[in-house]
C-alpha cells in the first residue's frame, strides 16, 4: 500500500539525479507525478513592451528546462509538468491547497555543507506551512543507502491521546516508505529524565541511591513505550528490516548524530504545531532538528493540519503538459 499517491515536484534546481529517485519512489508506489518550476512575477509597467518579451523567454525556457529534465521518465509513471508564477512557497503551497497533492518534493538549490545543508528558507516555509508532507532533496545529499531514519518523539502529558496517534501513523508511513525502498528502518527515540538538571540540587534532598532509581524508572518506562510502538511496527510490515535505538540525550543532538551513524539516506520526522496560529510553528523540537539537518528530510503533518495562508485568485499557471504535449 502506497502512502503518497499524488506527488508534487518543485524543481528549484533542475538535478537529473533528484528526479530520477523521485520517479523511482512513485514507479514503485504507484503515484502519480507533477513537476513544477516557479519564475518571477513580470512588473506592471509595460516598459516598451520589452516586458512582454522578457516575460515570454523567462516562460519558455522554464519550460525548457522542465521538459529535458522530465523526458527521461516518460511512460514510466503519469507525469507532467507546469510554470508557476509568483513567491515559490507560496505558488507550491496553493498547488497543493487547490490540487489535493498529498507530498511536495522540493529539489532545492542548497549547496552548503554541514548543519542546515537540507534545507533552504523556501524549504522551511514549506515544512511549516504548506498542508502536505514534504521531502527536501538538494543535488549535494550524500549518496543514497539502503538506510532510513525515523525519528519519534514522545508527547508525556496527560491530553496525549492525539500524539500517541500520531506516533503510529509516523512509523506506518516509515515503514510503508521503508517497503517500498528496500531499506533499513531505524526507529530512534531520544529521551531526557524530567527534572534532570535540577536532581542534584541541594534543596531536592534526592540520595544517589534516589537518583540512580529515579533514572532507571524513567528509562524504563520510555523503553516500554518504545518497545510497544516497534512491535506495532514491525507486525504492520513483518517484510521491514527495523532496527531500535532508544539513546537518552537531546532529540537536536541524538537524531542527526544516528543519521550519520546508521548512513541514513533520508530522516522522517513529524512535525506538531504548539501554536494558536497553524503551521507558524512546528514544533521547538522538530525546528531544531531540521535546522540542523544534513541528510534529506520528510516532514509529515498529523492529519487535520490546515495550512495558515489564504489565497484569493488561483496563482498564475501556464498548463501543465501531460505525457508527450508541447507548452502552448
């Protein structure tokens, strides 16, 4: 069973690779995909009409760039592409709103290496913003693996029913996505004891013996809720290879160190809003986590995340062209 059926492809940079394991992951999921390219709005000033013509260029050669990017993997998957107009995030977001996608996959230009190097400011607006999962890939990734990572996060209090069902319907997908690939899936929960710093304060009267037994419970009952949620897992995909890593320390420490450790090709993440405001915030954890990321990140929203934008008029979009059309 495929999670993502629809798939939205925003090719900030035109990299052959990026696209050929996208196409990939929907030939194997059966998704269908759309491959878009976002150009700037032309100014209102005519100026001589040489805004016409620079308008017209800049559209054909996006269409250009997309057609030679996508001309490979014609026939293998249902597949077209279109120019959008307008803020990238903003054009991608609406796509998404008005279309029903439900993943984005934004191939961006980043280059940098080291922290942060999976995601750009535009790849950020969408993991916040934009109402379906999104997958960050950039041409300087490291070389794929037959490793995936995913990330969960425990919600301890008491109105936690909603969180806990997120956490399931999180390793679901991973192992779904896990299947599909081939790979590897390594479940990491990072855990911190409550109170940890303040433990060997004077005033907290606590006794090593005290300490010792106060950490060992703690440990022990994450370990139990982690181990529930792994076997849940692996009898939902007996065929995954699952591995499980419960590291006590900070999620913004432990999950990008196991990325490096375990080679994972890509990190799965949920991202939970704490905020009044939807999709304004994700989450202090997953902020963290994502700033720092330097492997390829898939960010999924709990289900009922509605996106914080509104939109009036239907962005600017010149058709998409389907499997052996021309741009008009």
């Amino acid at each position: 069973m495929s999670v993502f059926r629809n798939i939205l492809v925003y090719a900030e940079a035109a990299d052959a690779d990026c696209l050929a394991e996208v196409v990939t992951f929907a030939e194997q999921s059966g998704a269908a995909l759309s491959v878009c390219d976002v150009i700037a709005p032309a100014p209102t000033f005519d100026g001589g009409g040489a805004v016409a013509r620079l308008k017209a260029l800049d559209w054909s050669l996006a269409f250009e760039r997309l057609r030679g990017l996508c001309a490979p993997h014609q026939g293998r998957v249902p597949l077209d592409y279109a120019v959008l107009t307008g803020n990238p995030f903003l054009a991608v977001t609406e796509q998404v709103t008005r279309q029903g996608f439900d993943l984005v996959v934004h191939i961006s230009e980043t280059t940098a290496d080291g922290p942060g190097a999976a995601l750009n400011p535009t790849g950020m607006h969408l993991v916040r913003k934009c109402p379906a999962a999104v997958w960050t890939l950039h041409p300087d990734r490291a070389e794929h693996s037959d490793s995936l990572l995913l990330a969960i996060d425990r919600e301890v209090t008491a109105d936690s029913a909603a969180a806990e069902r997120f956490a399931r319907e999180l390793a679901a997908t991973a192992c779904d996505l896990a299947a599909a690939r081939g790979a590897t899936l390594h479940l990491v929960h990072a855990w911190q004891p409550y109170g940890e710093a303040l433990l060997d304060h004077p005033r907290a009267g606590f006794s090593p013996a005290e300490v010792d037994s106060y950490l060992t419970a703690q440990e022990k009952d994450h370990g139990a809720w982690f181990g529930r949620l792994v076997n849940d897992a692996g009898t939902r995909a007996p065929a995954v290879s699952l591995e499980r890593h419960l590291e006590r320390g900070s999620p913004v420490e432990v999950i990008p160190a196991m990325a490096r450790k375990t080679r994972a090709s890509l990190v799965v993440l949920g991202t939970v809003g704490t905020s009044a405001l939807p999709g304004v915030l994700i989450g202090t954890t997953a902020e963290a986590i994502l700033a720092a990321a330097e492997t390829p990140i898939l960010a999924i929203k709990p289900r009922g995340f509605t996106t914080p934008i509104q939109f009036a008029d239907p962005v600017e979009k010149l058709r998409a062209v389907s499997e052996g059309g021309t741009a008009p």
